[in-house]
C-alpha cells in the first residue's frame, strides 16, 4: 500500500464546512464573519507520550483530544484539523484502529480532517487543529485578578497514577480495576470543550492542566501577575481512583503520592479557570449545561507566587514541579 493509497483508504473523508479538505496543496477554512481563528499544534512520540502497547483507537483518540483541549482552554468552536503521520510501517490493522478512534472524536465535535502529510519512520504524530471563538471573547491566560475563584473541571491525577503502576514506579500494585479507569483517563482524555465555551464571558482566564495542575497554574499567575492558593485538602476528591474515600483504603501508597499525582501529575487535560466570585452561580450553570464535574480547590491572590494549604490554613513544606520535556 503506497502512501497516497493510505491517505485515501483511512484519512481522506468529504468536508462540510471547510471551503476544500484533503487531496490539494493547502486546505481552505472560512470562519464566520465576527470570528477569530484558534490555532494550536500538539506531538505525540512513541517511548515519550504513549507506550508501544497503546490499543491504536485510544492513541486516535488521545492524538485528537489533546488538541481539541487547548481549543476548550480558549473557549473556541473545533473546525478542522490537519495530520502528519510517521509511520514505521503501513500496518492496515493499525490504521483502522487509529483511525476509527481518530475520526470518531472529530466526528463528535464536528471537526474535519482537512489535510497533511504522511512518511515513513520512527512513530510520531503531530495535529494542527482550527477553532473558531468570536472576536474579544478568547478565554487568555492572562486575566485572573484577585479574588478569583480557582476552579478545575473533571479529575486531576490518575493519569500520572496509571504512569506510575504501568512503569513498575509504585511500591504497591493498584487493584486491576482501578488501574484500568486510571489508564482510560491516560490514554482517552475527555476535552472540555462544551465547558469551554460555556464560560465565554464568564472565566476571567483559562488553561488546559497537560503538564500538571501546579505548573499550568503557574503560567496564568505569571501571564495576570498575581498569585494564588489551593485547597490541598481536596487532593483525595479530584482523583476518580480515590472515589472520594479515605485515602489508605484506595491509595495505599500514601498521601504524598496522592498530591504529587493531583498537583504535578500531567497528561489530564482538564480545564483549569478562574471567575470572580460573584460569578459562581453562572460557572456552576454552565458545567450543569454542558454535564461537567467542576470544583473549586482555591483563589487568586494579589501577593505573587502559589500557596499550597492544608487543613488547617497552614503552608505545606513542599515543592511539586511541572512536567518538561528538557529537565
């Protein structure tokens, strides 16, 4: 099966919104008048971000997810994405998974697969994805201001769980249960992007949590010069695997664990945003609206830098650091 074969066997499909999609040299998108185009670029690479076994429906999936999050970050509408594929080999059983699980997700939020490009070499794939977000109502990074709620869609920390268990990096072995939804919630993300434009007009800024709760954060207090603090106690309810109990029955291996997953975990792809206070009945409608869990763990503080407090008001002596690529 030749390249141009490939492409037409798994990726070409006809377009409805774009103006021209797959089988020319440049795709055509015409966003509504009044509309901004959102832009974002995301790489996923065998042995960094997914392991060889992945099923290749979950790898589809999580491939288009993780673009469609920055989107909900921005509160933008999907459109269309572009692929570029490296491929070892062209494996037809491969594909099919990867695809079916690819273009399902499109198909639910209604984006095109416009175009791109295909070679042979070491795993690798690389999404472009276009939204579109009326003119001056983007969700920023930048407009946090003291007082804020902080707030966090979905659950935060079985991702990191389910990376922990499955590189032998625990000193207990997580009941099969609970390691299968912590490796769902790793390889098939849920991008909010429902909730993301919900809170258009209501979040004062917003991100996706991809390399971890703590340093994500960091980059809206950086970007709105402020500061913050969060509720640590609340650790054991924003993991799904704890389901909300004590955590030496579910986690048994411990608290300091639990809040390395939940505040430095990565890979969940929820949203994490701020609104001012008098706001709160329009963020709770809004996850209502669009059947999302959200929970307020803290809030923006003008004296710069994050604060991590316990149950008693106290500090925590710790440290937790984002995920980078180059540390």
């Amino acid at each position: 099966m030749g390249e141009f074969d490939l492409i037409a066997r798994y990726f070409r499909r006809p377009v409805r919104r774009a103006a021209l999609g797959v089988g020319d040299d440049c795709a055509l998108l015409a966003p509504a008048a009044g509309m901004h185009l959102a832009v974002s670029s995301d790489m996923l690479v065998e042995g960094r971000h997914f392991f060889p076994d992945v099923y290749p429906a979950h790898l589809g999936h999580k491939a288009l997810a993780v673009n469609l999050s920055d989107l909900a970050a921005c509160g933008a509408r999907p459109l269309a994405f572009t692929l570029a594929l490296s491929l070892p080999r062209a494996d037809e059983a491969w594909l099919q998974g990867f695809s079916d699980g690819l273009l399902a997700l499109a198909d639910a939020h209604g984006c095109e697969l416009v175009g791109g490009d295909t070679t042979q070499g070491p795993l690798n794939i690389c999404i472009t994805v276009f939204g579109e977000v009326p003119a001056g109502q983007a969700l920023l990074r930048s407009g946090a201001r003291p007082g804020d709620d902080l707030w966090v869609s979905g659950h935060l920390g079985d991702a990191r769980l389910a990376l922990d268990a499955l590189l032998g990096e625990m000193p207990v072995q997580l009941p099969p249960p609970v390691l299968a939804q912590a490796r769902e919630r790793l390889e098939r993300p849920t991008p909010r992007v429902a909730l993301g434009q919900a809170l258009r007009g209501v979040a004062s800024s917003a991100i996706d949590v991809s390399d971890g709760l703590v340093g994500d954060l960091g980059h809206v207090l950086q970007a709105s010069g402020v500061g913050a603090h969060i509720d640590t106690t609340l650790a054991p309810q924003l993991m799904a695997a704890c389901a909300g109990e004590p955590v030496p029955e579910r986690l048994p291996y411990g608290q300091e664990n639990l809040l390395r997953c939940v505040l430095a975990g990565g890979d969940d792809y929820e949203l994490l945003f701020t609104a001012a206070a008098h706001r709160r009945t329009e963020v709770e409608a809004a996850a209502r609206q669009t059947g999302t869990r959200i929970t307020r763990i803290g809030a923006i503080e003008a004296e710069p830098g994050l604060r991590l407090r316990d149950g008693q008001g106290g500090l925590l002596d710790a440290q937790y650091l984002a995920f980078d690529h180059f540390r």
